[in-house]
C-alpha cells in the first residue's frame, strides 16, 4: 500500500466549535467521550503523522470532567468548553515537556503556563498535548524538528509545511478541533496552506508572546489554527487582549471576530499585488487563487490591481533580521540553567561550546551564525541597520496600500506541499518558500491563509488574505467569503 493509498481515514474535517459546544451544553455529547474520541484517533493515527510529541491526557480528562460537570447543573459554558486543543511545543506548559523541537529542551518542563495557552484553560479548552514543529520554529517544512519530521495527512510522503507543521497536520487530520501555531516568517500560513486549513496571523502585539520560546523577538506571533474560518475566529477571540505580562502586547479593544466571519463582503476594496503573482508561483497554485479572487469579485469586492515595489527585499531583509534576534535570544541555551548538559565538558567554557554542539541542530546553529555574523562590529551598518531600514519601507508600503484598499490577497505560497527531502539539502530554495509571508511578519500586520482549491494531483491551495494593523475582523470577512465559494465547488 503506497502512502497515498493510506490516508483515506486519516482526513477528516473536525466537527465545528459551535456544534460541540451546543452538544456539550445540551447534554447530548460529553466532553470526556469527545476527548477519549481524539486520543483514539490520536493513537491511531499519530504513528504515521509525527504530529504530538506529548499527550496531556490526565489534565485533559479532568478538564473534560469539569466542564461536563458545569452542564449537568445547568450552568452557562466558557466560550471554548469541552473543545479538544493541540498546542505547538514552542509554548509552555506547566509540569509538560516543552522542547521547541530541540534536543536542547528535551526535558526541559516549564514551571508555568504561556498565557495562550491560561487563555484557552480559562475558555473551558481540553489541550490534548503537545504539537512537533521545526527546531526552535526555524523552518519551512517541520523537517527541522529533532524528533523527526511531521508528514501531511493529505499526501505522506509529503511535508505539511513549517514551522507549524505539527499544529496544521493535526488539524486536517482531525487530530484536534483547533491548534495553537506561532508565525514568525510564515510559520502559521504556509503550513496552513500545505494542510488546507486556516491559519491565523494576528497582528503584533494582539496575542500576548508571555510563555513563548522566543525565536525572533520582534517577529514572533501566537495564532490559531482550525478547519473553518468561523473555528478560527472563535480561538482568536480568546486568545487576543492585553496581557501586562508582555511588555509589546496591544491594548486595543478586541474585535468580533465571529460576527465579522459572517458579514457579507459588498463593498470591500481588495488589493491584489503584482509582486505576488511573477515569477516562481507555480501555474496552478495561480489558478487557484485567481479563482478565490473572482469569487470575491462575484459577491461584491471592488478588484484593485496595486503595487508593493519593495517586495523582492523581504527575504534577504527577514533572514538578516531574523537571525539576528536568534543568536542573541539563543544565547540563554548554555547548558547552565535550561535542557541539555554535555557530559564529556571538562571545563566551563567547554561546557557551554559542548552543549550548544550537540544541543542544537544544524539549521539552528545555520541562523546562530549568521545572526551573530550581522550583527558583528564593522558588519552591523552593512547588514542589520540596513536590514532595519529596509524593513520600515516595506512597512510604509503596505500603510499606503490600506490607505486606498480594506484587505489585500495574495498566494500564501508558490508552490503546494513539497516532497519530504526536496528541499531539505538546499537552504536557499528552503527560505524562497517564504516569499510570499515575510512582508507581512516584517510590517507586524495581519494576515491568514484560506483554502481556496486544490491542484490536480489533489494538494491543497491556500489564499493569504493581509490587513492593516488590528484589522482582524476585515480578513475574517474576506475569509469567509473565499471559503463559501471554496466549499460550494
Ligand atoms: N520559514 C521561516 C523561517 O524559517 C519562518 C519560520 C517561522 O515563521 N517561525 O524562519
């Protein structure tokens, strides 16, 4: 039996938050049987995928307990009760192992929880447990990871996208209802993408970063993944408000995310970008999201055919920026306080040389290097200022852009979902993946990835939908709309 022929059962659509919920509320399902039913196909399906790498079955069951307890007596339920959450393994967890997908973490167990994931506990949430992902969130492909790559439920042998592949894969697999990813670069979107669920980038500072393992500080996002928009709303109104504990978390009020997710979108002025649409989009990822564009054409959006000059900068602009935070947020794995200790040290300064050698993987140390390379005296002008600068242009480019459109759509990425190994040898083809996410991460504005079809040889197809800063609700919308056409083909 091929890995195509395998994954028959393996796809499925969860049922959607509201739904559980009712039937949760109405007694006619308990959140413990929900719960026993995703470690079922947990246990099951697991094996082939690589998505968890821990399972928090006691907390979760006495959650589920709890929760089916507050609806026997009647009492109203918390937004998110009874429904199954996965959490990526670059967020804490207190008492569970956290390792960022590094050996250097391996046994790392945080001694508190990342305020994602208090914000779901509170909502009534069932975390099931712990989600692989690309060592430290560095990567495109979850191949990264040290415990093994991620494959994609729609296809085995292929990868499920990166860094989040674990939080994707689980969702189109309906390993859980809903997931928590970060996205740096694209880490949410594209493996949103490869999976064919959404995947929500929130803009910076509306999802507190308290708990996270930091990659790269001023890039790094909390977000949601589910299989429906609505779904994704609905997580995203959880986790979003001011958090005291992140000094960069924003005090806007929060949206209705859910209410926006079902407004028509007449009206809507829609940017689409040039830039996003040359060469290297492979010719059907481009059919597919041109037919996501004439349906919203279709249900009212006015088209806008706009201009991001500065676009083609974005790679080398994010690898510089980047890896700069990296080495100096990595610096804090030195075999002193955290994970992994070298046994064969003989000194203190062979202690920490040791333990970074054999803590961390290659594409990490790849990023320490650079980062600290660019940040080097005599090289910090020529690289990371100019890197800086560069930055803030891209940044004003996108401002100007919603000043004269609501949301703009783009490809999530160039290609769907690559081979395991295709690109595993070739750094460079690997960062080109991220072509079409880094602007967005790099400008701090929103954006999210919605199926919008599916190639021939049946892969899916995401279309990024970006929005100015605390412009949640405007993509939600667009979302939405994209999606009833998707679903109704
Ligand atoms: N693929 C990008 C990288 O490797 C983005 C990763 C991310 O968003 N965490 O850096």
């Amino acid at each position: 039996m091929s890995a195509q022929e395998s994954v028959g059962p393996l796809r499925q659509k969860p049922q959607s938050i509201r739904k559980l919920r009712a039937s949760i509320a109405e007694r006619s399902q308990r959140a413990i049987d929900i719960a026993e039913g995703y470690y079922a196909r947990i246990e099951r399906f697991n094996p082939q995928i690589n998505a968890y790498l821990a399972l928090t079955r006691d907390q979760a069951m006495e959650q589920a307990a709890a929760i089916d307890a507050q609806a026997a007596k009647g009492d109203p339920l918390p937004l998110l009760a009874g429904i199954p959450i996965g959490v990526k393994d670059v967020l804490a967890m207190r008492g569970v192992p956290t390792t960022a997908g590094s050996r250097i973490l391996e046994k790392y167990r945080p001694p508190y929880d990342a305020t994602a994931v208090t914000r779901l506990r509170n909502a009534g949430a069932v975390l099931l447990g712990k989600l692989n992902c690309d060592e430290f969130a560095m990567g495109s492909s979850n191949e990264n990871s040290a415990y093994g790559p991620v494959r994609n439920p729609v296809d085995l042998d292929r990868v499920p996208g990166g860094s989040s592949g674990g939080s994707a894969a689980s969702v189109a697999a309906d390993l859980a209802v809903a997931t928590l990813g970060t996205d740096t670069g694209g880490s949410i979107r594209q493996p949103a993408s490869f999976c064919g669920v959404v995947g929500v980038l929130p803009t910076y500072g509306r999802v507190s970063r308290y708990g996270l393992i930091a990659f790269a500080s001023s890039l790094d996002r909390v977000g949601p993944f589910a299989a429906s928009v609505q779904d994704a709303a609905e997580v995203l109104h959880v986790l979003a408000g001011h958090d005291s504990l992140d000094a960069t978390s924003a005090t806007q009020p929060v949206g209705d995310y859910v209410a926006a997710a079902s407004q028509d979108v007449k009206g809507m002025r829609i940017g689409i970008p040039e830039e996003y649409f040359g060469e290297g989009l492979d010719p059907e990822v481009r059919a597919a999201v041109e037919a996501g564009i004439d349906a919203l054409r279709a249900q009212g959006c006015e088209i806008r055919h706009i201009r991001l000059k500065h676009t083609q900068y974005a790679i080398p602009v994010y690898y510089l920026v980047a890896t700069a935070e990296a080495s100096a947020n990595l610096a804090r794995f030195d075999g002193v306080r955290f994970g992994y200790r070298s046994t064969s040290a003989t000194n203190l300064s062979s202690m920490y040389k040791l333990s970074r050698e054999e803590g961390f993987g290659a594409e990490v140390k790849r990023r320490i290097l650079l980062g600290t390379y660019a940040l080097s005296a005599g090289y910090y002008d020529a690289y990371y200022r100019k890197a800086q600068q560069v930055r803030r242009i891209l940044a004003e480019e996108f401002c100007q852009a919603f000043g004269e459109v609501d949301a703009i759509v783009t490809p999530t990425a160039p290609t769907a979902a690559f081979r395991i190994g295709e690109k595993s040898d070739d750094p460079m083809a690997m960062y080109l993946a991220d072509i079409y996410t880094v602007t967005a991460s790099l400008a701090g504005i929103c954006g999210l990835s919605v199926p919008c079809g599916t190639t021939t040889a049946g892969l899916p197809v995401g279309l990024q939908v970006l929005g100015p800063h605390f412009g949640e609700s405007a993509i939600f919308r667009v979302a939405a709309a994209v999606e009833r056409t998707a679903k109704s083909e």
